[in-house]
C-alpha cells in the first residue's frame, strides 16, 4: 500500500524567513506529485504539479518554489515568507498519468506572524 | 481558466435524509469529477469519482450523477448520518496535466 508524509506537521514563522516543507511517498514509484494550499475556511488551490524527477511545473504564483530531487520526495520552498503564505499546506499523489485519483498527504499547518 | 461553481455553500439535513451537492464547469473538454470529504483540522478524502463516460456512479450511500451536455453534476448522500457532517469539495480535471480545479466546498450539517 502507498503511504505518503508531509513534515513537518505544523510550522510558526516569522515574516521574511526561510520555508522548506517536505512530502515523501512510499510504495509507488514515479508518481505524479502535486502540491495544494489551502486558506482557512477556503477551497484548494494547486500550486505546482511534477510527472518525473527533476521536473515541476508552476501552476499559480505565489512567491514559492518547488523542486522533485528523487523520485518520491517533493520539496516546497521559499527564501522569504509574506503573511499571505499561511494555510494548510497539502502534497497529493497520483497513480494515473493524466492526474485523476489525486490522494491527499496529512498536510502542514503553516502560521506565519 | 475553468472555474467550478458549487452550491450551497451551507446545507443542513435531519438525519436520515438526503443531501444533495451540485456543481457546474465550464470547460466542455474537462472529463474526470472527484468529490472529496474534509473533516476539520484534516486532509481532502476521495469519496467518489466519476468519469465522462458514465452518467451515474453509486458507491454505498453516495451517488454521482454527471450532465455532460448541461456541464453539471453532483453528489447524492442517502440516509445521511451525523458522522457525514463535514465539508465536500466537487472538482474538475482541466487538460492533461492533473490540474484539479475545486469549488468553494459545501458545509454539510447533518442534525440528530
């Protein structure tokens, strides 16, 4: 069965730190990885998408980046956070090659003062 | 871009009844519509799918019903229960690329 972490769970930051936030799946190799966020009390936006290592795709920006170093782990980063960064901040998988079946990781809470 | 219109934004049920989700696109080429349940504090679940060649998709309690040519669908929950109370989110897959387009999601209350 695939298993897919995000780390970590939650994370207090101040404006205009540095983020890096991770997500690893397990038990699925080369999976479609997409990374989500999501306002509190609001809908899910994608953020970036990536079919293979190496290889991301921006989909909104929002001052953020990604990068896909090995075949099960998606890396979102920024060298400095906006207040509007917070959210939930949640990694999906999946097993279809156009996208469909997307399965949610248990997200990051990110709070930034 | 696509944009998915989704209503209500709130729904509250007696337990028992049914609730009923409804959602419309734009984009006639879009061709996979997942519906996902959140429970506060928690990640989106996959509840039910269906894909442009079906009209109706039923697993246990919920049914997906999907009009191409009117470019709506929606989500059907029979004999609801408390344990269903929690936001759904209808979304739609534009192009081939994975890009999931969501509602605004729909607060279901579902009260004893």
């Amino acid at each position: 069965a695939q298993t897919i972490h995000q780390w970590p769970v939650a994370e207090i930051k101040a404006v205009g730190s540095p983020l890096s936030l991770g997500c690893t799946i397990k038990g699925k190799s080369s999976p479609n990885l997409y990374w989500y966020w999501q306002a509190t009390g609001g809908t899910l936006q994608q953020l970036f998408y990536s079919i293979t290592v190496g290889q991301v795709e921006s989909v909104v920006q929002l001052n953020l980046s990604a990068s896909r170093p090995k075949d099960d782990q998606f890396i979102l980063s920024t060298e400095k956070l906006l207040l509007s960064h917070s959210g939930f901040y949640l990694c999906a998988w999946s097993p279809d090659l156009w996208g469909a079946e997307q399965y949610f990781g248990p997200g990051t809470r990110l709070t930034v003062l | 871009g696509e944009q998915v219109e989704q209503l209500p934004s709130i729904l509250r049920v007696q337990e028992g009844s049914s609730a009923s989700i409804n959602c419309s696109y734009e984009d006639s080429a879009s061709n996979y519509f997942p519906w996902y349940k959140q429970e506060p504090g928690e990640n989106p679940k996959l509840i039910i799918d269906i894909r442009s060649n079906m009209e109706r998709k039923q697993i246990q309690e919920l049914i997906v019903l999907l009009d191409k040519k009117a470019k709506r669908f929606s989500l059907h929950i029979t004999d609801t229960q408390p344990g269903d109370s929690a936001m759904y989110f209808c979304a739609v897959i534009t192009g081939n690329t994975g890009k999931l387009i969501f509602g605004l999601g729909t607060t279901l209350q579902v009260q004893p």
